[in-house]
C-alpha cells in the first residue's frame, strides 16, 4: 500500500477526545492503560483523567500534559489501525508528532519514547509565555533571504516549513511582533499564530544539553516501517534516533515539506493523519500539487463528528486502495 502514516505535533484536545473508542475498541484502550502506566510511573499523573475530564478540569493546554498525551492517543490509533490490517509503507513526523511516528516504526520500545515526550513536553512548558510564532506567504528560499537582510535577524528563527508556499517562525514576542510590521511594509502576508510559544527556535538552546542528558541509555536501533525525519527532511535509518536527534527534534526548523517530497519521490502519494483532528491535509495536498502528483489525504479524526464515523470513512476508503 502506497500510503504514509503523518503523526501532526501538538494539537487542539477537546473534553472526551476519543472517549467512544475507549469505550468500544479494546487494542486503542489497551494502549492508553499502557501509557497511562508508564506517564503516572515518570510523571505522577494520569492520562486518563486527563484525556477525559470535563472541560472546566482540563489540563491539556499545558504542553508538560498534552504532550505525552498527544503521543499516546497517537499510538493509540495507530496500533488499532495496525489491528483492522493497514500497515503504511513509510511514516512521519512533525516535531513532536516524530515521537510517536519514531515508536510505531520501531525504532524505540515503548518506556524509552514516553521518556522522551515526557522530557520534552515538561522542558517546553518553561517556554510559556516567552515567544510566539508567525505565519508568512514566503517559499522557504524567499524567507531565508528576507532573514538574512533583517536588522533583528538574531531574533527570528525559521521554525517550520510545512508547505511550499509559507513558512513559520518564531522568537520572543516583541521580536515577533516586530518582524511581524516589517513583513507588512514589504507587503508581504504574515499573521501572528496564537500559541503562547516560540518553539524551534533560539529560545530553546538553553534547553537543549538538559534534554540530552534526561535521555541518556535510551536505545534506537534499526526500524521496521521506513521514517521520514523532519529535521533532516529526508529517510533516515533508525539507530540515528539517539537523545542527541531529539535535541535537534527540539531545536532545529521542521522540514516537514522536504520530508513529504522525499515520501512522494518514493512513488508514496496517500496519507492519512494520525490525530484526533487533521492539522496538516491541506499542506500535505499543497506539497502533492506542487510535485504535480495526484492522491488522497485521509483524516482519522475529526472535532465535531462521532469518532467512528470519520475512522470508518477513511478505512474504506484505505480498503480500497489496498486492493
């Protein structure tokens, strides 16, 4: 089957996001009583409450939390999809959505990837409230340009590159919000994102030699499903994803658009978003027609709509595929 898996980063929860397929599908339940083990174990928390507590106690808006949880819905979902027979050709990941893609590949066990969610997501929250991003109509060719003539260029990083056409960035906020009015006087589209953080940027350097040092012992080895990495952008063999990759994971710009052209140079043209909401569709089919190639963008959740119908959609259609 000519088809990826696309674990987004950190994304919208909503109240009792999946609680039907807890409810209904052992294997997605299994998953989540496993990680809900191994999060309480490093964390002291639970994922369960968390995932299904009433909007007025949820926590899921701080990343230290939403994090590992985003990360074992994610498994979650792959592993049941795994169960009714899809299995993908290759994944992939976007920040911390490469977690995730990095343990369905098997490139890591289990209790070694929680480690690094949960590092990861308890050494971002420090970040709260300290940068933010910007979205512009710039190619990534063109925003390496205007960066390099930018007077405060220091305090702007190129934080992701998630389709042709734009590009992301991030810095504190006054940087941003500066860099923000001089993308406007060269008439250039921009628009400030509302996260309350400046993520894969300079603000993280501090971070970076903490991070690598809760991670040592971990093991990665050679996987068994392909992996696209985002911070190189292109394959890369399982045993380079050691406590020093997850640094890089931190700190460097997401090449996610590089690493869907290097999927689609590979004959992959179909693509289903392992999320409880799709994030990156509409990117992923600019990258398909920006490569003048046809396929399919298949969500496996969705806000709003009955878990088992828009999973049950998209399995049909996979079937399909795979015939």
């Amino acid at each position: 089957m000519n088809t990826a898996f696309v674990f987004s980063g950190q994304g919208p929860f909503w109240p009792e996001t999946g609680k039907d397929l807890f409810k209904k599908e052992q294997v997605f339940r299994h998953v989540i009583e496993e990680c809900e083990y191994l999060i309480k174990r490093i964390g002291g928390w639970s994922l369960k409450d968390t995932l299904f507590l009433s909007k007025s106690d949820a926590k899921i808006d701080n990343t230290a939390i939403a994090q590992p949880a985003y990360f074992a819905f994610q498994v979650a979902l792959f592993t049941l999809l795994q169960k009714k027979g899809f299995e993908p050709a290759a994944v992939i990941g976007h920040s911390t959505g490469e977690v995730a893609a990095a343990y369905c590949a098997g490139v890591m066990n289990l209790e070694d990837s929680i480690k690094v969610i949960y590092h990861r997501g308890r050494l971002m929250e420090r970040l709260t409230g300290k940068g933010r991003m910007l979205w512009a109509k710039l190619f990534y060719e063109e925003a390496k340009k205007i960066l390099v003539e930018y007077p405060g260029q220091e305090k702007v990083s190129i934080c992701a590159v998630n389709e042709p056409s734009s590009t992301v960035f991030s810095g504190e906020v006054e940087s941003i919000k500066n860099f923000y009015y001089y993308l406007l006087d060269l008439e250039i589209g921009a628009i400030e994102l509302s996260f309350n953080y400046g993520f894969h940027c300079y603000l993280v350097d501090d971070l970076c030699p903490e991070l690598v040092s809760s991670l040592r012992g971990i093991k990665a080895s050679s996987h068994e499903i392909p992996i696209v990495s985002t911070v190189e952008g292109t394959f890369l063999d399982g045993e380079r994803f050691g406590e020093d990759y997850w640094s890089a994971n931190i700190r460097n710009t997401v090449l996610f658009r590089f690493g869907i052209e290097a999927l689609i140079e590979e004959g992959i043209n179909n693509f289903v978003e392992i999320s409880p909401r799709p994030l990156l569709l509409g990117s992923i089919d600019e990258c398909l027609g920006y490569k003048d190639v046809e396929g399919l963008t298949l969500p496996t959740l969705d806000k709003g709509f009955n878990d088992f119908d828009v999973l049950n959609k998209s399995l049909k259609v996979l079937q399909t595929l795979a015939k």
